[in-house]
C-alpha cells in the first residue's frame, strides 16, 4: 500500500489527473453495473485471473470475461470522453 503522499512523488500531474479520471468513471460503472465493477477492481487492480475473480463473485469464469471485455469498452469510452481524446 502506497500512501498518497507517496503516490504524488511517482506520478505526474497528467498521469494522476487520468488516474483521477479512471476513479470517477469506475464509480460511474458502479452505479450501472456493479458487478462489472468489482470484475474491474479485482481483475486490475487485484491482479486476480478470471477463475480467481469467479471464484470470489460466485459466477462462471464465462461471465466474468463478459463482465471484463464490456466493462473495459465502457470504461475506454468514459475515459476518452472526459479527456477529450478520440474513441
């Protein structure tokens, strides 16, 4: 666990910005679709594997990787939209 103080001093202003992006788009998904989610925060920033994260959320490997590649367009969309890049 790295402490935000700490986190400053490895990121830049830009990566931390898109960083802060990536956060509130995620609690976007959250509200539509919070499996999808838990998939992202397991599988990304868990580093857990599809069974893994099946395991944990009680579905199919199957629908995890729905939940992974939908979730991961969704969030690529929002992302791109708030900081004014192209799809």
């Amino acid at each position: 666990v790295i402490s935000l103080d700490d986190a400053e001093l490895l990121l830049t202003t830009a990566e931390a910005d898109h960083l802060v992006v990536l956060d509130e788009a995620l609690e976007r998904l959250e509200a539509v679709s919070p499996r999808s989610a838990e998939v992202v925060r397991y599988r990304f920033f868990g580093g857990l594997s599809l069974e893994e994260t099946a395991a944990l959320l009680n579905v199919s490997a199957k629908t995890v990787q729905r939940d992974w590649l939908t979730a991961r367009a969704w969030l690529r969309k929002e992302v791109a939209q708030a900081l004014d890049l192209p799809d």
